[in-house]
C-alpha cells in the first residue's frame, strides 16, 4: 500500500453505520480505527470494519473525493461498496493490519503518550496526534521487520 493517500469507509457489525475518512496510511489508520486510539465516532459507532477504499496520488485528490462522498446518500454509498466489496467483509487483513500489528500501535501510543490507549485524556486527540508523529519511524521499522512494506 504505497500511494500516497486513500478515502476509506469504516463501519460496525451490523453496516448500520458509515465512517468515511481520509489519510495518506490506511493501514496505520485502520489499525488505529481498530485498536480505539481516538475516542471520537468510529469509537462512539463502534466502527471497525475497513469495507471500502480507494488510493489517489494527492492528499488534495483525496480530501475532495471524501468531501464528496460525505456529501452523497447513504444508497450511493452502499452501491459503491457492494460494487467493491458485496459480502461487505473486512478488508483489513487484505491491506495489511492484523492482530499483531494492531498491537504493536497499541504499544507505540502507550509508549509515547505515557498513557494507556484505552483510556486517554480528554485531550487525547492532539496526544494521539503527536504520537502518531513520533511513532511514525518505529512503526516503518516494525512494518519493514515484519515485511509489511
């Protein structure tokens, strides 16, 4: 997964709920989405499911394709993951994140915030912010050990 930015869709067990985001490392933010870094609607919904996703070659492409989708009916939205993904599964593993990477940025953020992951500050979207900066060569390090770049 080398491009430089993806929209992906993220939602719950049931598909109730939708989640569209926008990052330039959808394997690192999958895993993040899964190991409930951020305490914000992916937590809230319960939104751990990667079921759609789309590279571009810009962080400014993808941004105004994921304004553009949050814009979209929620029909739309499920068209364009049963055309991409029909049994609505979880791509995760297919990009990359598994259990142990999922626990090594669980590690990494508890590591560099001081903190346990799993219940930060009420500030912890700039903690986990910085931490996702500072961790960021130690996770290419453990990605590169473990061949997942």
């Amino acid at each position: 997964m080398k491009d430089n930015a993806y929209i992906y869709f993220m939602t719950n067990n049931y598909n109730n709920v939708l989640y569209v985001g926008v990052t330039n490392d959808v394997v690192r933010r999958v895993a993040e989405h899964k190991a409930k870094i951020n305490k914000g609607f992916t937590y809230k919904y319960n939104c751990d499911k990667l079921v759609y996703y789309e590279t571009y070659d810009s962080i400014t492409a993808a941004i105004a394709r994921e304004k553009q989708l949050k814009n979209w009916k929620r029909e739309w939205k499920d068209k364009l993951i049963n055309d991409f993904n029909s049994e609505w599964k979880d791509l995760s593993e297919e990009i990359g994140v598994n259990e142990d990477y999922i626990n090594a940025i669980k590690a990494m953020y508890n590591r560099h915030c001081g903190l346990d992951p799993q219940s930060p500050p009420k500030d912890a979207k700039g903690v986990a912010g910085q931490a996702r900066n500072d961790a960021q060569n130690e996770l290419l390090n453990f990605e590169r050990e473990h061949g997942k770049r």
